[in-house]
C-alpha cells in the first residue's frame, strides 16, 4: 500500500465528506423539480422548462419547511433515542476510575470538554459517539471492551470517539439519517397510497383515480431511487469519517500501534446482540456488513458497507 500521510489522510477524508454530504441537498432538489417534470409531461411531448421551474420554486419553502421540521425532531430527541436503542446505562465513576482518567486526559491533552460516559452490558468490543452538542455529548462503551483491552488499547479507541465529537461526525450522522429517513418515509407514504388509493379506485369504479395513482407512482419511482443514493451517500460519509478518526486518534495519542491493536482485538468480537436498531450499529467504531442489511447486496455489500474494512484500518494505522 502505497504511503499516505496523516494530515493528507486527514485533508483527503474532510474534502471528500464534504462533498458527500452536499450530495443530500442536492438530491432533494434534483428529485423535486424531475418529480414536477414527468408530471407535466403531456402525448405532445415534454413540458415548458419556464413552467417546471415556476412549479418547483413555489414548492421550496415547503420543502424546506418539512426538512426543518424533521430536524428538529431529531435534534430535541435523538440522545434519548440512542441511548434507549442502545439499552445502555451511565458509567460511575467511582467503578470505573480508569475510564475515566483515561478520557480526562484525553480530553485535556487537546482542550475539549469532558464528554458523558455510558455502558453497554455486553461482553462483545465496541464503543461509539453520540450527542448534538455539548451538553450530551456522550462516549458509550461496551463492557467486554473495558474489560478486555490494555490501557493504550483502550485509549487509542476512547481518542477515535471523541474525534467523532471534535470532527462533529456525530452531528453529520444525523444530517444523513435525516435525509435518508425523508425519503424513506416519502416511499412508504406513496406506496400506500397506491396500494390503498388503488383498491378504493377499483371498488368505486371511479376512472379519475387513475391520475393520482399515476402521480403516486411516479413519487415512488423517484422517492425510490433518492432512497437508494441516499443510502449510498450515508454509507459513503460514514466510512470516511471513521478512516478520519483513526487519523485523528493517532494523532492525539501519539500512539497509532495501540488503536490498532485495539481493532485486531475488536476484530470478529465486536457484534452487539442487543442493539438491533441499524442506526446506532453504524455509530459503533465496528459494524462489519453482515451485521446489517448490507449483507442483502452480495457482491455489493462494499458499497453498503457503513466502515471500512478493519483490516485495511490497522494496515493504515501501522503505517503512520
């Protein structure tokens, strides 16, 4: 593998998931104002541009609107949901010294406040960050990791979650689970619609149904489709901000041999039984692809992959 440099690993990860995440506005943009041009489509062929897009500006607070909304569902609930999908507990302090002398250091070796620390009862290895800001930011550990890992074992992955907090990819994980939920909920929303509008249609035997199930079919062509690269966008961030917190971990703990170690450790002991919920699995510092529907693609199973190979993470972390 050729030589990458941590600040370039670092510089390369940041451009990337930039462009990744502006890929999910962009998304709901193209999908609206195609969704505006096959409705308005007519036997005398495509419609007037001029009309298409007076259609779709009208449309943009609306959107937004509903967008914002949704966010701010998300903001005001997602700590209690995560913590309550992850069945986990706070961390005493005065159990757990080491932990926290740990993260304290950690934390005061780059200026950053102390986050909240919580526990999974689990023997499997795995940990990860949540929070929205810096009132319930959160480090969340499994027992079996504190148990079974060295002190720089430990540090090493205690320094990759917080990086998840500095790097704000706590945060950037919501945005995608926002947007992959909007059209999520915009598919399932149509295809009822169809199902059901269709049935009540037929047993009426009413021919004016035909147009609105026309429409539905179309929302759920494109809410489709959105939700397939949306998907992709999500899983494609997510791997790229776990290489950046491996990065980032080196970098604070001088010592890239003790996260990787960690991750050999980690390796094939990592599946958290309890936690069903796919949202929190991909938080986890490991979540291979046959913990998840992603192991449904096959072949594919990369593309849907939300981290990256461990094997090729300890390879990178070796090389700093």
């Amino acid at each position: 593998m050729k030589y990458i440099g941590l600040q370039q690993q670092i510089s390369s990860n940041n451009r990337k998931s930039i462009l990744l995440l502006m890929g999910f506005p962009i998304l709901v943009l193209i999908m609206v104002f195609l969704f505006f041009f096959i409705v308005n489509y007519s036997e005398e062929g495509p419609p007037n541009l001029n009309f298409v897009f007076d259609q779709f500006i009208i449309t943009i607070p609306y959107i937004l609107g509903g967008v914002a909304v949704w966010f701010l569902i998300a903001y005001f609930f997602n700590t209690a949901m995560i913590n309550r999908a992850a069945k986990s507990h706070t961390l005493s302090r005065k159990d757990h010294m080491r932990v926290y002398n740990l993260t304290e250091n950690l934390c005061i070796s780059v200026g950053m406040p102390m986050p909240k620390l919580r526990i999974i009862e689990s023997q499997a290895l795995n940990a990860f960050a949540s929070g929205i800001n810096q009132k319930n930011f959160t480090v969340t550990l499994t027992r079996g990791i504190i148990d079974q890992l060295n002190d720089e074992e430990l540090e090493g992955v205690i320094a990759h979650e917080l990086m998840h907090i500095r790097n704000n990819d706590v945060k950037l994980l919501i945005v995608s689970i926002v947007f992959v939920g909007i059209f999520s909920f915009i598919l399932q929303f149509a295809f009822r619609s169809f199902l059901y509008g269709g049935m009540s249609s037929r047993r009426n035997n009413k021919n004016d149904g035909k147009g609105g199930a026309a429409v539905m079919v179309v929302i759920m062509v494109l809410a489709a489709l959105a939700y397939f690269l949306s998907l992709l966008f999500k899983f494609a961030l997510s791997r790229k901000r776990e290489y950046l917190a491996d990065s980032g971990a080196a970098e604070m703990t001088k010592n890239p041999l003790g996260l990787a170690s960690a991750l050999e450790k980690i390796s094939g002991n990592h599946h958290v039984d309890a936690v069903k919920n796919e949202d929190v699995q991909q938080m986890f510092i490991e979540n291979a692809p046959e913990d998840t529907s992603a192991s449904l693609f096959g072949g594919f199973k990369g593309m849907f992959s939300t981290h990256p190979p461990i094997e090729k993470r300890i390879q990178i972390l070796k090389q700093f």
